[in-house]
C-alpha cells in the first residue's frame, strides 16, 4: 500500500488505474468514524492483495488530499474511498458506508 504524500505519487498511482483497479482512501487520524472506516479498509486489503492500493492522511497531507478531490471532481470527505478504474471513478463512499462488504461488492 503506497501512502500519497506528494503530488508525484498520486500522479503515479492514479496512472495504474489504466491497467489496474487502484482503491484510494482519504483518512483522518482525528475521526473515530474514519478509524473504524480504515480498519474495514485494511480488512479488505488483507484478503485482496491483487488491487492496487493508495491512502491519504488528510490532515498531514492535506495539498495531496485536495488535489485528489479536485482531479476526480468530486466533494472531499473524510473517511472516502474511492475505486479508480481506466482513470475514473468507478465507485466512491465515505463514513459509514466504508465496510469490508460493500469495497468487495463494488471493485
């Protein structure tokens, strides 16, 4: 899992969704609800290691954070998970919404 602080890395991950699915995910180290979100997360990474995978602090990266929201139009929020596939969004949730389950039915 490749942790997005530069600007240079999320270039670099957002280009393999080309050939890949790449799941990116938009974590605050001060939520409780993005805590429990990122654990979800990191339950699906461990069962699923043929996905590529990207995470963002938003806070400790914030300029990186905002460039993601802004190149894939969307509205930053936090916990967010996005599926990237031919360098589009093929599916995003956030808060909540973030479960093991739902990531499976939706890569």
């Amino acid at each position: 899992m490749i942790e997005l602080t530069t600007e240079a890395a999320w270039h670099d991950l957002y280009e393999q969704s080309k050939d890949k699915t790449v799941l990116v995910f938009k974590h605050s180290t001060q939520c409780p609800v993005s805590s429990d979100a990122h654990k979800q997360f990191l339950a699906f990474v461990e069962e699923n290691p043929d996905f590529v995978y990207g995470w963002v602090k938003v806070i400790e990266s914030r300029p990186v954070s905002n460039l993601i929201a802004e190149e894939l139009e969307t509205v930053h929020k936090s916990p967010q998970l996005f599926v990237l596939k031919d360098k589009k969004v093929a599916w995003t949730t956030s808060h909540w919404d973030i479960t093991k389950e739902a990531i499976a039915k939706n890569v």
